[in-house]
C-alpha cells in the first residue's frame, strides 16, 4: 500500500486535473504513472496549449509544500529546455487555493 505522502500527493494532482476541467479549456490530460518525472500531470488545453505541472501538496511532517533546491533548479533546466512546454509549479495547502508559478513565462 502507497505511503501517506504518496496519496495525499496523488489526491493533489487529481484534484487540480479536475479544477482545469472545470474552466471548460481542458482538451485531454492526465497523471505521468507514479510521478517517475519531473513533472507530475500534462494536459492540452483549447488553444493547443501544451502543460506539464509538478504538483506539491502540503507535507504530514509540517503541514507546508516543499520542494527541494535541487529539484527545484531541475524543474527550472527542464522549462528552459523544453520551451514549447508550458512548465508551472503547482503548491497545494488543504482549505486554500493552489498557488501556481508559470516557470516558462519567467525564464
């Protein structure tokens, strides 16, 4: 059976799926399996937009999102290699509205 952190992660990232849905611009995504990538979900969008997002929900330990440096910087390299990808940071806290950082708009 998966970790805690793995499923509340998992809950996250169906979650904002369904909030794009919900806008009406969805065309087609979904989760990368088991979150191998640096990103964690894709979607097309209605003006053909390409999106890959890397989702962080709050952690059990501290009750914050967190994404290491290295990571981080990762998720960085990855938007400036790949700019017909549209790459954003999607942080998660229970009760609040996700914050999400468009990287490729500010590379």
């Amino acid at each position: 059976m998966p970790n805690r952190s793995y499923q509340k992660g998992r809950g996250f990232e169906y979650r904002w799926l369904e909030r794009i849905k919900g806008t009406g611009k969805l065309v087609r995504g979904e989760r990368f399996y088991a979150s191998k990538g640096i990103t964690d979900v894709w979607y097309y969008l209605t003006d053909k937009s390409y999106h890959e997002d890397q989702c962080k929900y709050t952690s059990i330990h501290n009750n914050k999102p967190y994404i290491s440096e290295e990571e981080f910087l990762d998720l960085i390299q990855y938007a400036m290699d790949n700019p017909n990808i549209i790459v954003s940071l999607v942080s998660g806290v229970s009760r609040k509205e996700p914050m999400v950082w468009n990287l490729s708009k500010n590379i």
